[in-house]
C-alpha cells in the first residue's frame, strides 16, 4: 500500500486536505483578525467619543454650578460674611443656599458630595454627613492651593481620602474651584466636588469589558483613574503607554508585552487630563474563533473524504492492477505479448494504445538504429557558447525554490533573467553584440547565480560611456566572469568581481576594447592560466576558455602576440585578473 498508485492517491488527498484547511484557515483567520481589528476599533472609537462627550457635559454642569455658587448672593454672605449671625438668619441663609444649588444642577450632581469653604472658617456641605478636617487643613490641601493658585478653571486632583467620613480613606478625585468677587478680585471661598471612582465608573463601564480597559492620566503620568488597574495615584508605566505618550490624538495599533493592543486616545483640555481606551485584539478575537471546534470539523471531514477515495479507488484501481501484471509479462517476452482490451474506458484505451506501441516499436527500431550511428559520426564543432542542461536543471530548481518559498519579486526577476540568457544564447544567432547587450546578459547570469548560490560574491562595473556602443562577439566574457564565480571563491568565500571597460590606442591608427575581468578570490599558482585558458571547463557552458580565444582569433585574425587577446595574472591569495583587448568596432 505504500508505494502503490492507490496508497500515493490518498496521500496526496489527506495532505491537500491538510494543505486547504490550513491554508484557508489561516488566510481567513488572518483577513478576519484585519477585518475584526480595523471594524471592532472603529466601533469603540464612536463609543470612546461618547465617553469624552458625557465627561465635557459633567464639566460644562459642574462649571454651571460653580458659576451659580458664585452668583449667589446667601453663598457670598455665608462664606464672606465677617458678622456673626443669629439661628434664624442662618436657617434661612441655609435654606436659600440650598435653593441656589438645587436650581443649578444641570445633572445628577446630588449624588456628589459638594463641599464649600469659606475663607471666613465657615463652610457648608451638601450631605448630612461629617467632615472630618478643620477648615485649616482642608485651606491647605492640594486641591484647594491648585485652585487658588488659578481661580478661574476647575482643577481635577487624584486624592487618596477626602474631607468627609464616608470619603476619608477612598481613592477619589476632587474637583476644586475657586470663588472670588470680580469688582475686588478678592477670594472668598473654596468649591470642592468629590468624585468617588464608582462616581466616574459610570461615564464609561459600557466601554469596558473583559479585553478593554479605559485610563485616566494626568499631565504628570499618574494614573487618576482606570476600571482595572491597581496603580491608581500611581505613575502609569505600561508598554503600550509608553510607546503613545507623545502621540496625538488617535487610534493606533500599538505592539507591547507580546501582545497587540488598539490603543484610543483623547485630550481632555477642560479637565486637565488624558483619557485612553486600551483593547486587547488577541482576547477579543478569541471570542470569535472556537479552534478547537474548527479542528474537529477539518479533521471529520478529511476522515469522510478519505474513506469515499479508498472505495472509489478500489473501484477503479482493480482493473487497472490487472493490466500492469499483464504488462509485466509482456515485457519479459521483448514486448511481443499482447494485452486483451478491457476494464474502463480509460484503462481500454491504454491497452489499446499499448498494443499499437508494440506495433510501433517494431518499425522504429531499425530507423533508430540507423539515426545512432549517422550520429556517432556527426561531429559537431560549436564556437558560440552552449548552456549546460545541469545549468538550466539548477536554475529551474532554485526558481521552483523560490516558488515555494512564495517570493514573487524574487522569482519574476529571475524568471525573466533565464529568459534573457537563453533568448541571447540560444534564440539570438548574431556573431557579434553591443557592449551593452553582453553586460545585459552578464547581468542576468549574476542574478541566476545569486538566486543559487547567495549574494557573498559582489560584483561591480567600472565602464566608461563611450564603450556601451562598441562590438564584441557574444558572451566573450561569461567563460571568465564564471571562472571568477566558482574557482576564484571555490569555497563559498566573500568576494567582489570587478568588470571593467575602456577605450585604449595601442598606437597612433588602432584602437582596442580592452575589458578586464578581476576578483579578489584565491588565485592560482604560476603557470596555472596557461593551463586553464587550454583546458578549463565552465559550469553554464560545455566549452572551455581556449574556444574564446580560437574564436577571437578566428573573427579578429591570428596575432603574433600570444596573449593579444587574451591575458591573464593571479596570484595565489590575491586574486585573478583576465584582461581582453580586441580591435575596437
């Protein structure tokens, strides 16, 4: 069963199934993590914004109150007052007081504790309960000297404990304001509004939930308020807040702790601080998704697909198994054994088409033994260069590579490269080509081999640009750029191969292209390039460097100098250096 057609079918079904439900399992989890995100995030982004609207109301009414306070007149002669009053002007400077404020209340402002001191040591409290400091110490508390430092805004102070019974060991904030007479610009009084948490808790519990917390921040990085944290009247040290403190206002997706956070942020100038929104996405996305239910259906359905493939299978396969025994016989027998047509249509028309095969084969064999020995006494003499089907083999396997590994960019160029070479190669039957077509091409065999082997080799190009126009016969240079490749870095050593191009007169009339080829590779002993030019042969082509040079001669004529044509300087550790000079066209 394992190397049977029937066991591989099944096979390459489970893992197709394997590789759909993964794959599309993870593109959609994936689309839908950006998706749920991005959606999710805009949501809360409107309910963050409705937050910030019911905190800047509360501020407008507690201004409102304030305001009235101030305003009125039995405030002013309770709290200014020098005189000492009797009961009954004081009931009734009470009463009006609470009047006053009752009239002012834009909000449900009655479930605060509304506390007004006076400079006078008076002061009045808007619940029947007990204060617990004298008026002297509460003059001297924090929020009371932030307010009368700047009389005219509303100052919101994180306090542990308050002026009350009830508040006197709670975490509260305290909303302070200021009362003084515009005419004489004299302070008479102190406004002082105690915010339980369970008081601010109802601005924004409908934005909190298990994966999203709310923060309120002060100008100095303390934490004022949150619904989960216990750090309250502490600085807030968290990654995501570091990472958003100098931001502007926003949403952002913010990376801290291994986590993914969508961050929401919003400046409350009227109350002196900073509100955040913080959502976890990978807790809330988990309240979408239930994985392990997802991997049962996956594998259910893979069991019932494998099982319809093993009866069909056998179904199908049975004739088939037939027909390759019958066939194995046949073989024995030097193909003269017929097979009998039938089983499925499929498997009948292989039968038949094997029986006319046998039939063929007869009348081919004495053509193609013919066609072998004209062959063998064919010699065939190439001077323009040849790829090497090991070369293709490689490169089509380092693009399936890259076909894989899903680099698109990647495997385009290279695609595209190998379609260069071989078109310059193959296709192109021109003896001689621009300077700038063979750079073309070298370029493009860089790029194979880069995609091969990696990038350690570095190669440069030190043209001048009255050389990109000149002739020169067809990948002349690829032989000795190769050899800069694979035996100057035999080892896969970093390196550079520097091609160079100029113009150069050998004398007052002629004028050659001399192009040289260097690397910094490892160079061969004295005497070695004699060897190589004669018997070298290249990885991309089956032809060695002595072709270049019997090319050379042949196009350009034969010279007394040996080495006109080619020249060639290593030294071991330093490199090689090819220098090529041929007339100027």
């Amino acid at each position: 069963m394992k190397n049977s057609l029937a066991g591989r079918i099944l096979a390459m079904v489970l893992l197709g199934i394997s590789l759909i439900a993964v794959i599309v399992s993870t593109v959609v989890l994936s689309m839908s993590r950006k998706v749920f995100t991005e959606t999710y995030g805009q949501s809360q982004e409107k309910v963050f914004s409705q937050v910030e609207n019911e905190l800047n109301d509360f501020h407008t009414s507690l201004q409102k109150m304030t305001d009235a306070i101030d305003s009125s007149w039995a405030f002013r002669l309770f709290l200014d007052s020098q005189e000492k009053s009797d009961n009954t002007q004081v009931f009734q400077n009470i009463y009006q007081m609470e009047q006053d404020l009752n009239a002012a209340n834009a909000t449900d402002i009655d479930r605060l504790s509304i506390l007004v001191v006076g400079m006078n040591g008076v002061n009045y409290l808007s619940r029947t309960e007990t204060v617990v400091l004298s008026n002297d110490q509460i003059l001297t508390s924090a929020p009371v000297v932030r307010a009368l430092k700047e009389p005219d805004s509303i100052h919101y102070t994180y306090s542990h404990g308050a002026y009350t019974m009830t508040s006197r060991y709670s975490d509260v904030i305290i909303a302070s304001k200021a009362l003084y007479l515009p005419e004489s610009q004299k302070t008479y009084g102190v406004v002082l509004v105690t915010l339980a948490m369970d008081d601010i808790r109802r601005f924004y519990d409908y934005f909190t939930s298990e994966h999203t917390s709310w923060y309120l921040v002060d100008a100095d990085g303390t934490l004022m308020c949150a619904d989960k944290s216990r750090n309250i009247g502490k600085k807030l040290e968290e990654d995501w807040y570091k990472n958003i403190a100098k931001k502007p206002d926003g949403r952002y997706q913010i990376t801290g702790s291994g986590k993914t956070y969508t961050v929401l942020s919003q400046n409350l100038s009227y109350l002196g601080c900073h509100m955040y929104g913080v959502i976890d996405n990978e807790m809330a996305i988990q309240d979408l998704y239930n994985m392990p239910l997802l991997i049962l259906i996956c594998a259910v359905t893979a069991g019932f697909i494998m099982l319809l493939c093993l009866f069909y299978l056998q179904k199908t396969l049975h004739p088939l198994s037939n027909l390759v025994s019958k066939m194995a016989i046949s073989r024995r027998k030097e193909f003269r054994e017929y097979i009998p047509v039938e089983g499925t249509c499929e498997v009948q028309q292989l039968a038949s088409t094997y029986n006319e095969m046998l039939d063929d084969i007869q009348n081919y064999i004495g053509e193609l033994l013919d066609t072998q020995r004209a062959q063998r006494k064919a010699e065939i003499k190439a001077l323009q260069m040849q790829i090497n089907p090991h070369y293709i083999y490689n490169t089509l396997a380092s693009i399936k590579w890259l076909v894989y590994q899903n680099d698109t960019e990647k495997t385009t160029r290279t695609i595209d490269a190998f379609i260069s070479l071989l078109r310059n190669t193959i296709s192109n039957t021109d003896e001689m080509v621009s300077v700038e077509q063979e750079l073309v091409n070298i370029e493009n065999y860089i790029l194979i081999n880069h995609t091969r082997y990696g990038d350690q080799i570095r190669v440069e190009y030190e043209i001048q640009p009255d050389c990109y126009n000149c002739k020169l016969p067809k990948l002349v240079l690829q032989p000795f750029v190769e050899n800069a490749f694979f035996h100057g870095f035999p080892s896969g050593e970093q390196g550079t191969i520097c091609v160079r191009m100029r113009r150069v007169m050998i004398d007052e009339t002629n004028e050659v292209l001399e192009v040289q080829v260097a690397d910094d590779g490892v160079g061969m002993e004295t005497g070695d390039p004699k060897k190589i030019v004669k018997n070298r042969k290249e990885h991309f082509s089956g032809i060695g460097v002595q072709n270049v040079q019997e090319r050379l001669a042949l196009i350009y004529g034969k010279r007394e100098e040996p080495d006109f044509y080619i020249h060639i300087d290593s030294v071991p550790g330093h490199g090689t250096t090819v220098r090529i000079r041929i007339p100027n066209i």
